[in-house]
C-alpha cells in the first residue's frame, strides 16, 4: 500500500519505518529541508532503539522515502497520515495549529479520494474540525463531492521501546463509522494483528478520547504511588514493601506504581493539562486530573527538599554529582525531565552539579549551554570526583550495579540521594554509605 506520513518527529519517524518495514511504500514528508536532507544522508534526529538501523535498511530498499514536496506525497499515498506536534498552548491546552495546516495542505492539493489519518494526541472533536475544513477548501476548488474521510488512529508509543510498540501493538484504536475506511485500515495493519485480534473499531470521538484516558490513567498510577511514598516516609513504612503487597493484586498490577521523582517527558505532563483544559472548556471540574498533577509537580523537588534538609539548609558552594538526565531511560529526552527540576533548584541554592547521561549529554547542552555550575563528564565515575553527594534521577542499566565502595571513596561525603528507589538500603549501608530514597527507610 501506498502510504504518505506528514511530520518527521517522533511518532512520524517511527511509525513510517515499521510499516516499511512490513512492505509498505512510505513517503514521509517535512517543512524542515534539513531533517529532510539529513535523513536521507542516514542521520537520524532521535536516540530510539533500533531506530536508525531500520530507517537506513528500508531507506535504502527504496520502501521509505523523505521529501518536502507536500503535493508529489499526497499524490503518492492512499492514506495520509497526520504526525505532526500537538505542543502545550501558553494554557496548557492543545495547540492544533500545525494539525490544521497538514489538512488544509492535503485539502489544497489532493484530486482523488483520500483517507486522512489523525495519528497525533489531539482533543476530542478535533476530527470534526479537520473533516469540515477539508470539505470546506474542496469545496471552493469546485471538488466537494470528491470523497474523503478523516480517522482517528492514536498511538500509543513509549519512548525507549517505540520500535518495539510499533512491531508489536497491545491494541490498535480505529475511529471511524465508514466500512470502507475501517476496511482499508484493517489492511493497513494486517502485518501486525495476524497472532489474535488486536484491531477496537469505535466512533472518532471515543478514539481521540482514548489516547487522552489512557495517558492520565497512567500517568494517575504514577502520582498515586509518589503520594503513597511521601506518605510512607511520615509514618515509617517502606514503600517498596507496599509497592510489592499492592502489586501483587492483578486488579492493581506492578506495571507504572515506581516510585520516584515524578513523571516527564512528551506525554503525560501535556496530555494531563490537554485534558484538563478540555474539562474547563465543557464546564467540568476534573479534580481528579487536577490533584494528578499537582502531585507530579510537587514531586520533581521532593528530592531537592531532602538533600537540603540534609545540609542543613546551606548548599552553597556544593557540588552534586547527578547520574541521570533525561526523563526515563532508553531516550534523550529532556522534555520536562525531574533533572531540569532538581538541576536548577540546586543552582539557584548556590550549588554546582557534574551530571552524566548515556544518551542525553548532547540535549542538555543544547538546553543550558556553558555554565560555571554545570560539568557534563564523560563517564558516571567522573562525575563523582569532588562531589559532595551522588543524586540518581533516571534509572538506565548500568547505573544498577555500582561499586558501593567506589562510591565511598569517591564522594566528600558519603551519601546517595536515589530518586529512583535502585538500591536496597541495607546493602547500601554495609559499604559504609547513607541513603535516602522515595518512601524508604534507612536501613
């Protein structure tokens, strides 16, 4: 099948090179003449894995193709995927612009029946709105009777595992109330629903909303278990014990209750305020969503707080080594990242940082440029060299297992501040180290 992605972020990317993959014929198509000529070149603008393995192979099987010639691409495609950016408004709510400006470019250039694809995180009613614009510039081409739908497809990648979500999807969402839509759907994703049915046909509305839903759901499991740390921390429990006795009922399930320093990233911080705005724009009070993020909010200092309380108040002229900078591991993504938090609150307490990321260096360059406070080091053990404490916020691989007497030896002060709960206290201990951690308590 014949297939055209607008937007080359992300989803876009990711999205376009698995379903080549399957033997589909992609054409992927940006307003970015750079990110253009530079895929084609076999650089790839993200850190996923698997990712530039599978662009370069299919790239160069002819199967995947990038360009910035929008009419050449909508003629191409049968389908049109839309995975452009949805980025927070100045109020949190979804901004549709660049969602707009992909329809009303298929709408000014297409001359056959096409069906247009809502890949991005976009507010209920949201298809409405694209299906009646489109209508709207056919119409005044002298075409309103050519035949087109718009379907609601949410995705539902995870970063650091977006490859593999694609290959293997737990569901596929299709909003549509026409047979022929659904149908080429269905074949769209025949490749990856043959083991058991995976495919939910529902109306466009309820599709949007799903994405929506399921985002806040998980993103409410997360702040419910910071709570319940913080909690824990009060009256003397052990979070990782509850965390255990609770996930072990199958109704509530070990999968997103980690505590830690609060969640970031693309996701789940826009989409809780998206649909917050949504609930105000319909006069309904969305406590829930609300308290949600608050949590979250307050989290991202949590362990801040503990390490000034710490020092007694006084961290001037402190250097804190930091292992961890983007939001969760597997990404580069410094998008709302607990780091940012503490990084700043640390700076602006008079400390210094020397932080190590395997994937994220580059992008906290870009964010901070050169600082006296800021020492990017090549290595987790460099960072370490004149610190007077170790924080942990992102919870990559190798960070699991480090040597609790290095960390000794290493740090001014024998201490570590683990945002991510990746140690036992008590194992902790027996190197002679203190720890704090989210809802632990010291062995």
């Amino acid at each position: 099948m014949n297939l055209t992605v607008f937007g080359i972020g992300y989803v876009g990317l990711v999205q376009a090179a698995v379903l080549a993959e399957v033997g589909h014929n992609v054409v992927c198509v940006d307003v970015d003449a750079e990110k253009v000529k530079r895929l084609r070149d076999g650089v790839i603008p993200i850190y996923e894995p698997g990712l530039e393995d599978l662009v370069k192979e299919n790239h160069a099987a002819g199967r995947l193709a990038f360009t910035t010639d929008a009419a050449a691409a909508i003629k191409h495609g049968r389908i049109l995927i839309s995975a452009v950016g949805t980025p927070p408004g100045e109020d949190g709510s979804a901004d549709l612009k660049y969602v707009m400006a992909v329809a009303e470019t298929i709408a000014r250039d297409m001359t056959e029946p096409k069906i247009i694809v809502s890949k991005s995180t976009v507010p209920v009613g949201t298809c409405d709105r694209l299906r009646k614009r489109v209508g709207e510039i056919l119409t005044m081409r002298g075409l309103g009777e050519l035949e087109f739908d718009v379907v609601s497809n949410p995705e539902f990648l995870k970063e650091g595992s977006a490859v593999a979500d694609c290959q293997r999807p737990d569901r596929i969402i299709i909003g549509t109330q026409s047979p022929i839509s659904e149908q080429l759907m269905r074949e769209l994703y025949e490749p990856f629903n043959r083991n058991h049915e995976k495919i939910i046909v529902m109306d466009v509305r309820s599709a949007e909303f799903t994405k929506y839903a399921a985002n806040c759901m998980l993103a409410t499991k997360i702040s419910f278990i910071n709570e319940m740390a913080g909690l824990a921390d009060h009256l003397g429990a052990d979070i990782e014990e509850v965390r255990k006795g609770i996930g072990s009922d199958p109704r509530i399930g070990y999968h997103f209750i980690y505590p830690g320093s609060g969640y970031g990233g693309s996701c789940f911080p826009k989409d809780v305020r998206a649909l917050i705005k949504a609930a105000e724009s319909v006069e309904f009070d969305a406590t829930m969503l609300k308290a949600v993020e608050q949590r979250n909010n307050t989290q991202k200092s949590v362990l801040f707080e503990k390490v000034h309380q710490y020092f007694g108040g006084d961290l001037r002229g402190k250097r804190f080594a930091l292992w961890g900078l983007a939001f969760k591991p597997n990404t580069d993504d410094m998008r709302e990242a607990p780091s940012r938090v503490l990084m700043e609150a640390l700076w602006d307490a008079g400390a210094s940082v020397s932080a190590y990321d395997p994937e994220a260096m580059a992008e906290c360059q870009n964010i901070y440029g050169q600082r006296d406070d800021l020492l990017l080091c090549g290595t987790k053990e460099a960072a370490l060299r004149g610190a007077d404490a170790l924080m942990i916020v992102t919870e990559w691989k190798n960070f699991k297992a480090p040597s609790f007497d290095m960390l000794r030896e290493a740090l001014a002060t024998p201490v570590i501040f683990d945002g991510r709960n990746l140690y036992n206290p008590k194992t902790v201990a027996r190197h002679g180290l203190e720890y704090f951690g989210i809802g632990r308590q010291a062995a």
